[in-house]
C-alpha cells in the first residue's frame, strides 16, 4: 500500500485554557493510505500529558521512519501490522492515525460505515458535552453563551483546577451555573488538585448537581484515588491516568470510568479493547478528544453508542476545519451512513 503523511494547522475559535496551559492553535498530521483504488484517512494531533508528551514533529518523524516497513503490507492485514507499530515503539497519536486510516479503507471497502461494521445503535449515542476553559467568572459566562448560541447543545464540561485556588474555581462554576441552569454539568480538573482539595471540591460540587468529576489529581497521584473515592459523593473518572487496556486493571478499584482518547490510546482497534476491559471491571466508558478535527472525532463517533459519556467537542471550536463528517443533532454527535469513516473534505476548503 501507498501511505503519504502531511501536516495540517486547525485553529480555535476561542482558546482553550486548562490547569496545563492555553492552546490556540494546533499542528495536527494527516495519514492516508491508498491500494486498489482505495484511500484511507486517519488523523494525529499531539498528546501533552506528563511523560508521556508527543509533539507533532515527533508523531510526522515516526510515521516518516516507519513508512518503508508498513508500505508491503496490504491494509487487510491488521494483526501483521498492529505488530509493527507496536513493536517499533510508534507514539501513540501516530498508531491511532495509522489505524484509523486502516479502519476507513476497510470501510470503503466493503461500502459499509464502521459503525454498521460493528452491528451499533447510532440510537444509543448520548448528547455530548462542549468545553468551557478555565475563565473569570464573566469570561466563563460569555463562553458559555457562545456555546447556546452556536448549537442546541445539551451539557456543559468545565474545566476547574485554576492556578489560582478552589476559589476561583467555585466562582467560575457557579457563574457557568447561573448562565446555564438547565443543563448537565461535568468538570475536569486535568489534575490540577491536591488530595485536600479534592475531597472538598467533590462534595461541594455534588451539591451543585455536578455529574461527575474527571482527573481531580495529577498523573502519578494514582495511589491518592482510594482516598479520594472514601469522601467523593461524585463519580470520579480518570483520563490522563489512564492511555489504554493495560492501565485499567490498577485502576478498577480506584474510580468509576476512565475517557478513552484515541490519541492516547493509539486507535479504535484499542479503543475497542479499553471498552471491553473497563467494562469486564463494572467501570464506566466515556470518549474524549484532545485538539482534533472532525475526522477524528468522526472516527471516535463510531464507537459513540458504546459509551455512557461523551466529550467530543474540539472540532467544533474550529475556524479551519478541512473536515466534515459526524453531524450534531440535538447535541448529539450523529456519524453518517457513509462508508468507512464518512469524512471528506469541506467544501470551504476545497
């Protein structure tokens, strides 16, 4: 198969500020793969979690280097190639590009989209949340304006763990509240607390209504979770803690869902795996995205009905995007019926 690499800019509308940092604007790379008239589509954006960072030069260079070992494979050959980028150490963001783009040439293939593939109930996929980042209170309140003004949108994720203390994050929330008394609220504080402060903070935003709290603690803080769940009356998910199926089982006892990221987890093929795996351990799924465009979140929304939470909103706080695919309806995010991914490129950048 023939496989070309490239690198594309998306650009937010509004930039997005976590515990981390503020991000504007992202180089993201496209893979495409082509054989018997075929191209397949897969799409890497960079991963800024601990130790396990990858920056869009690193995934375009892999991808690069490995190229000549993956080009005498034909696409059907799954296993033989999910060994390669394994075996090779390819970063995660650059396995899942590879794997996705494998998944939309099949789908092409046999003329089927993968979530008919997979026999799934696109009736069962849940609204999705959109991001408000850490903000003033009236700065919280104007985004969260933006995001009723632009779609029917039907659950808001705040981001909490400001620099600034619990405080600040007790006022942006409530202003978020007061704009948007109507719908559910999720919080991801991207480990931005300590133990102290989260314990506080989960009681005090269940009295809110707060479903449920995502990362309270930073990577590496894992053994503080048992702690954490003892004075939690709220759920608590993982995301950062959490890259794929192999960090399930140290967490089982210790939370109630983990956010599966095809970034992070290196594709739908171990995506998969993680659903299966959290649920054989009673843990709830939810899909998050990073900086991505409508193609991969397309790609995640194939595997929509099989979570319980969603969180794929970053492609639509694009200006740019060259993508289109997964519609939002009623604040769900709806894949199409077409074959493979159903992603083509926009009309406004073609």
């Amino acid at each position: 198969m023939k496989i070309q690499v490239e690198i594309f800019t998306v650009n937010k509308r509004f930039p997005l500020t976590i515990s981390r940092g503020t991000t504007a604007k992202t180089n993201n790379v496209l893979v495409k793969i082509s054989q018997d008239g075929i191209e397949g589509w897969g799409e890497s954006s960079p991963v800024k979690v601990g130790d396990r960072r990858q920056s869009t030069e690193v995934i375009y260079e892999s991808l690069q280097q490995i190229k000549p070992q993956l080009e005498k494979f034909h696409p059907l050959q799954r296993q033989e190639i999910e060994q390669v980028l394994i075996t090779t150490n390819l970063p995660s963001s650059a396995r899942a590009a590879f794997d996705v783009a494998l998944y939309d040439w099949l789908g092409k293939k046999v003329e089927l989209p993968m979530w008919k593939i997979w026999g799934l109930d696109c009736k069962k996929i849940v609204p999705t949340s959109v991001t408000i980042g850490i903000n003033s209170p009236e700065g919280a309140k104007s985004r969260t304006r933006d995001w009723l003004e632009f779609t029917n949108i039907k659950v808001l994720k705040v981001k909490l763990g400001n620099p600034e203390g619990v405080e600040a994050d007790r006022k942006m929330l409530t202003a978020v509240k007061d704009e948007a008394p109507n719908l559910d609220l999720y919080v991801d504080a991207n480990g931005g607390w300590n133990l102290t402060n989260a314990c506080e903070m989960c009681s005090w935003l269940a009295n809110l209504g707060v479903k449920y709290v995502e990362q309270p603690l930073a990577q590496g803080e894992e053994h503080k979770l048992a702690e954490l769940r003892k004075h939690s009356p709220l759920p608590i998910f993982v995301d950062e803690s959490c890259f794929n199926s192999r960090d399930i089982p140290k967490l089982a006892n210790l939370v109630d869902g983990i956010n599966i990221k095809l970034m992070k987890s290196g594709g739908l093929t171990e995506a998969m795996r993680m659903v299966h795996t959290a649920r054989a351990y009673g843990l709830q799924v939810m899909f998050g995205c990073y900086s991505d465009s409508t193609l991969a979140n397309t790609a995640a929304a194939q595997l929509a009905p099989l979570a319980d939470y969603l969180d794929l909103d970053s492609h639509l706080n694009l200006i740019d995007d060259p993508f289109e695919g997964a519609s939002i309806q009623e604040g769900r995010i709806l894949p199409n019926n077409l074959p493979g991914l159903g992603v083509q490129y926009s009309a406004s950048s073609s």
